[in-house]
C-alpha cells in the first residue's frame, strides 16, 4: 500500500499537558483523511508535527516517504498547510501574496506571476485579486490560505479547520475545491469539528480525543458501530400517540421510545423492508395519522456522541 502519510506513537507534551499520548494514522497517496475531536483533542499539535513546525517527544511520523524529523526540509517541499490562522500578509494584495510566495519557492517572476495568476482564477478571486487583503471577508481569506499553500504544488495538503466561521455556501465552495485537489492526485489530512464536513470529504476518519485516537473506519464503518437504522413516525395529533404505540410495539425489535409531548415513537424494526409496510398498515387501520414516517440511519453526530460522550458543539 502506498501511503502518503504513516504516524506510529506520536507523543507531545507541553509542560504538563499531554496534547499527543501515542497517536498512530495513516494516509493512502490520494485520499482523504478526516481528524475529528473536540477542543483540545491534540488535532493541531499532530498537523503541526506532520508539517515539521513542530518536534515531537516520542514517535516517528513520515510524510511523503521523508522523517519528519530527520529530513524535515525534504518534507517542506512537499508539503502544503493552511493552518487554523491564515497566514497572509493584510498589507498586500492577494496577487501580492501569492507572487510573493511563488518567488520564495523560486519559481522566478514569470512563473510566480503566473502561478498566482492560476490560483485567483481557481479560487474565484479574480476581482479582489488587487485588494489588499485588509479588506477581505473571513470567506475570501480562506480561499487566499488555501490558495497559498498550492503555490509549490504541493503533494500532501494539511488543512487544520479549513471551514470553521465560513458560511454554508463558501463551506460547499471550499469542499468542492478540495475534492477537485484530490482528483488531481492530492493527499488531504483536514482536521474538522464538523462531523458532515468528515462525512463528506473523508476515505477515513479518525477520532482523537484527549491525545488518544479512540475510533477510526470510514465514515460508513463508524456510523455502522453506532447501530442499525429505525423508524421514526411523528402522530398527527399528539393524543393518538398511545394508539399508535399498541400498533407498532408488537413489531419492534425492543419497547420503542416515546416522546408524548411531540408525538414521536421510535423503533427499532424486526423484520426490514416487510416491518416498514407493516407499521404503515398498522397506523392505518388504527386510524392514526401520520405528520412524518421515515427511517433513520444513525448520523456521524451520534457516532461521535457516543464516543465523545458530548456533543462537538458543547
Ligand atoms: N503551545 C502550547 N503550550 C502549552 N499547551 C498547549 C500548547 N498548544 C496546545 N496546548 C495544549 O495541548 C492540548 C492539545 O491542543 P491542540 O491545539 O492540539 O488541540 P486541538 O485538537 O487542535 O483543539 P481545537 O479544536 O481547539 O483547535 C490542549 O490541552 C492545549 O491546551
Ligand atoms: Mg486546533
């Protein structure tokens, strides 16, 4: 297997905190992996050790075949990082930035004119191109990060938040952006508090918490650790909800949970497909009517929940 990334027992520990107590992951050239945790987790330290700006305790982490600290500026010249910060120059303008960065990477002027050039048009920057960065909305300046760090068309791509204060429409914008890096052959590791954002960008996902990981698979693995599918019928009128709970009980796998108040019975079902056309007979004939009857799959946010044992947004 060829990977792009392979971390075994990475340990950190700033004075008394210990930010990473053995962190093991690996990345596969060309896809995705997703670092979900809460506040504190140890997610930056890890990205910060996997882009050399840091030195770890104990452990080795590899970046596109280089030791990160034996060969760390192997690895820099490989590498992109748009950190939970963006690390722009407000004086300048973005083209500024950008042929800036391209002339540190020696791409001479032509080219770093040209890079920069590229890179605007990609990330829909064209028009605020010549404003100084001082002026950009938080949206812009991401796309400005994320734009810097492809200058040296980098092979792995570390993007710590990469969507955290951006509204859902420039969140979509960024994903897609993504998605089109790895199309074109990019290794992503993105650390995220955004359980969809994991579920939608991620091959794998791992969950840190406290500097452990506590839980890895693909999304679909995790979400299938947290348990089957079940049908959720919100009662048209509240009051009937007794009724419908005589129908549907006998066809739950367990005592269905109830909430009176809003009407909603949920179960686990024992028989699949048949169970659902059964439960819809059953409401009928009782006479029971239904505002909504649909079937559930456990979401990443339960997975997490369950790990975790607290929301992410706590
Ligand atoms: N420079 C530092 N000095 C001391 N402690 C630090 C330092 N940087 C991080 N820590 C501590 O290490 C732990 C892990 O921090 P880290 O920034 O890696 O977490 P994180 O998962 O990125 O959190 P967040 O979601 O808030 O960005 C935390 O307890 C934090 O307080
Ligand atoms: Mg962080």
């Amino acid at each position: 297997m060829d990977l792009a990334i392979e971390v075994s027992g990475l340990r950190k520990t700033y004075d008394k905190t210990h930010a990473l107590r053995g962190v093991d992951l690996s990345v596969r050239t060309g896809s995705v992996l997703g670092v979900l945790g809460p506040n504190g987790a140890g997610k930056t330290t890890a990205v910060r050790v996997m882009a050399t700006l840091l030195e770890p305790d104990g452990g080795t982490a590899k970046v596109a075949g280089f030791d990160v600290v034996k060969q760390p500026r192997e690895v820099r010249r490989r590498i992109g990082l748009a950190g939970q910060n963006a690390a722009v120059d407000e004086l300048l303008t973005g083209r500024e930035n950008l042929v800036l960065l391209g002339k540190l990477l020696h791409l001479g002027r032509d080219g770093a004119r040209g890079r920069a050039k590229e890179l605007l048009e990609r990330f829909d920057l064209v028009a605020a191109g010549d404003r100084p960065v001082g002026t950009y909305s938080g949206g812009m300046r991401r796309r400005l990060d994320l734009a810097s760090c492809l200058v040296g068309h980098p092979q792995v791509l570390f993007l710590d938040e990469p969507t955290t204060g951006l509204d859902p429409a420039s969140r979509q914008a960024l994903w897609n952006t993504v998605r089109g890096l790895v199309d074109d052959g990019v290794t992503v590791l993105l650390t995220t508090q955004y359980l969809e954002e994991a579920d939608y960008l991620a091959d794998q996902i791992v969950v840190i918490a406290a500097g452990r990981v506590i839980a890895d698979g693909t999304p679909d693995e995790l979400k299938r650790k947290v348990g089957q599918e079940w049908l959720e019928v919100a009662v048209a009128l509240p009051d009937r909800t007794p009724d419908a709970l005589s129908v549907l009980g006998p066809l739950a796998v367990d005592t269905p949970t109830v909430d009176a108040e809003k009407g909603l019975v949920k179960l686990q079902l024992r028989d699949g497909m048949d169970g659902i056309a059964a439960a819809a007979v059953a409401l009928r004939d009782a006479g029971v009517d239904v505002a909504d009857f649909s079937l559930r799959r456990p979401t990443l946010d339960d997975v997490f929940f369950n790990l975790v044992g607290h929301p992410t947004d706590q």
